[in-house]
C-alpha cells in the first residue's frame, strides 16, 4: 500500500496540466451529469469531466478506476474537447477489464421473447473515485466517486443518473449497450462457406441447397453464438406475415440440418430452397431468413440447447411470424429489428408446371384464333347472302 502511495505521489507531482483559467465557466461543484459512458461492442469508454474534480481539489490522476494503479487502466487527459474530459477506456474481457464487475442476470422472456424461459443480460459495472493525498487526520476534500454500468442484453431476434453532494461526490451513469453490430447472417452456396450466394434474377432451384451462417466479429471471447431459432417469411421484417420454421430447439425441419451451434463465435446450418404456396401464381418465391440469435457464455451454452428450457412447445411451424407484436405494445425496449435478417431469398416455380402452363395457354390462344376465323366466314356468307336478296327484291318489284 505504502508502494502504492509513493507512486500516486510521484504521478500527482507532475499533474495537472490543465489550469483553473483554462477552465473558465467549467469550474464549478461537481454534478451528477460529469461522467458519460460509452457502452462499445468490444470496449467500455468513460469521459469524466475534470474541471468540477478540480474545483474539489483533485486532477486527472487522482482519479482511480476500480482502485487499480495499474498504468494500463489510468486516465488520460484530453482538453482537446469543450469540456476537458478524463477518458478510461478498458475492454470487454472479464480478465483485463481493469476491476470491473461482470454480473450475468436472467428474466422470463416476453415480447418477441415469450416463448423462451431463460433471457439472459450482462451487466458490466465498477466505481471511478478520488484519491485524497492529504496525510493528517482531517480533510476538506470531497469525495468524489464516479459509478458506471453497461448493460448488454445476450437476445437478438441482437441514464438512469443521480448525485449526491453531502458528504461525497457521486455521479451515476447507467447505459445500454448492444452487440448486434458485431453479428451478421450470411448466405453461402457451398459446403466450405467460400462461396457467397448470388442470387439470380429467376431464382435459385427449388431444393438446392443454402448455407446459412451467423458470426459475431470484434466480440470479446468469453461469448459464443447460439441460434435459439430461425425462420423464413415473405416479408423483410418480421411482421404478421406467413413464416416457416427451419428449426427450434426442439423442432428442426427435415430438410435442415445443423452444421456448428453454440460452440464458437459462428453457427451454420444449411436448408434447401423451397417456396411459399401463397406465391404460387407469381414467377418466383420470395422470402427472407431470420435468426434469434443468443450470445451465451462458454460454461453455459449447451444448458441452452436442451429442449425443455422453451415455456410453449413449438409444435407448428407455420402461422404468423414470432415477434408480430410491437415492442411498445409488449413493454419490450429491443427493437424487432434488431433480428437478424438475410437479404431475399428467391426460388424458381416448379419447371414442369411452368411447361404445361404454357402449353395450356398456347392451346387456349390457337383455339381463340380458330374460333375468330369461323365466326368471320360466317358473317361474310351472311353478308353476301343479304347482298343477293336485296339485288332479286328489287328486280321482282321494279319491273
């Protein structure tokens, strides 16, 4: 401890480079609005205001991220902003996320969750306080202490703040973050997942195969990517339209077959192409994928596939599509359209049908062109029969 001190002392004694006239109207009390979070994919940034920790009596290297004198968890100055910030940043790594506390939580699924039991969330918080170099008995510094937290739900269908300045400084800075845009869904055409499908503008053949992946790029390591369920449905959104379940956790198609879930930062799983009955007077099929995807930690992933974790069982596979219910309505702050989607999946209609469809039109277009070519000669003999008795009419009459 006494190391600890000698070495904070050395640091304080060549801080603080910025002066109280550079801080103008930002010398101030501190409040609870001093401290901003940034909730990253891959990283959590603080940005503490400095000038009020000034103001009582501190500078950027008194302030202390999780009671951590470690170099790589100090604080940095930055007056290169209006106002100058202290900024700690850290990475989202339960082993070098500088004391930070890693709390996982689990709730009952609702909204476009509600058939899943077990919705987990972590929670990603810690303490930035003051140090107080005085020695005596007594201090008239206060404590300033500085509290975040980042929440990440681990569910894709994918500020609060006070203070208090009594006998100490505390600033609360809570904030939602999300890691949907480290995850992706991608379509391949081979077996290797070298080969992106490209889709033709007639489609692709009914029954070929698809490969589909979901990967998640820049994630910390202590998460793997696990499919809860993936679906198809005409419409890009998941809205109150037709859909097809390709698998649940207790229900998977015939026709699909899982490659890789649950263990690694990706999942693959391939299905052939088939088409919406509802489209059958169209020229092609089209539908779009989507995935619920869940990011478990290691220890926990395979409790997760076991099938009697699901509230409802997943008996039909068709029908409105899941998370048809507005989030508003639900009470639900994830957005539906942070679900995972594919971009349109496009099969052609059954060749043969498309021949006898055609054959069957061109016979009824050749027996119109009959029928217009016998009732013309028709109505020509009624002409020229008109003509004569008119002509023989005449005649008897008029001579």
């Amino acid at each position: 401890m006494l190391i600890e001190i000698f070495f904070l002392a050395i640091t304080v004694a060549r801080s603080s480079q910025l002066t109280i006239t550079e801080c103008g109207a930002f010398y101030r009390k501190p409040e609870y609005t001093d401290i901003s979070v940034e909730c990253g994919t891959n990283s959590v940034g603080l940005a503490i205001q400095l000038c009020p920790a000034m103001y009582t009596g501190y500078n950027e290297s008194q302030l202390i991220l999780n009671y951590l004198m470690d170099p790589a968890c100090k604080g940095t100055l930055d007056t290169s902003v209006s106002p100058p910030v202290v900024r700690f940043r850290f990475p989202l790594n339960m082993t070098s996320a500088c004391g930070s506390i890693f709390r996982t939580t689990s709730t009952v699924g609702t909204g476009v969750f509600s058939d899943f039991s077990n919705i987990q969330s972590v929670n990603v918080s810690g303490i930035v306080r003051s140090f107080d170099p005085t020695t005596g008995m007594v201090t008239y510094n206060t404590e300033l202490r500085y509290y975040y937290s980042c929440v990440y739900p681990l569910e894709y269908l994918l500020n609060n703040t006070r203070a208090d300045v009594s006998g100490s400084s505390i600033a609360v800075k809570d904030n939602n973050g999300s890691f949907i845009s480290t995850l992706s869904l991608e379509l391949f055409s081979d077996l290797n997942y070298t080969k992106p499908l490209i889709m033709p503008p007639l489609g692709i053949e009914l029954r070929s195969k698809v490969y589909a992946q979901v990967k998640a790029t820049n994630l910390t390591g202590q998460y793997n990517v696990l499919l809860d369920r993936c679906y198809a449905s005409i419409s890009p959104l998941p809205t109150n339209s037709s859909f097809f379940n390709l698998f649940v956790p207790c229900n998977v198609d015939q026709l699909t077959t899982m490659l890789e879930n649950g263990v690694s930062q990706r999942a693959r799983f391939t299905f052939s192409a088939f088409r919406f009955l509802e489209q059958q007077n169209q020229t092609v099929s089209t539908y779009y994928l989507h995935c619920i995807t869940r990011l478990c930690e290691k220890s926990t992933c395979a409790s997760f596939q076991v099938c009697n974790r699901r509230k409802r069982s997943a008996s039909g596979s068709t029908g409105a599509a899941p998370g048809a219910v507005p989030a508003s309505a639900t009470g639900e702050n994830v957005p539906l359209v942070s679900t995972l989607t594919s971009p349109e999946i496009i099969t052609k209609i059954d060749s043969i049908n498309s021949k006898v469809d055609a054959l069957a039109s061109s016979s009824r277009k050749a027996d119109s062109t009959v029928g217009l070519e016998v009732a013309v000669g028709i109505l020509t003999v009624a002409c020229i029969a008109a003509v004569i008795a008119a002509v023989i009419y005449r005649k008897r009459f008029h001579v």
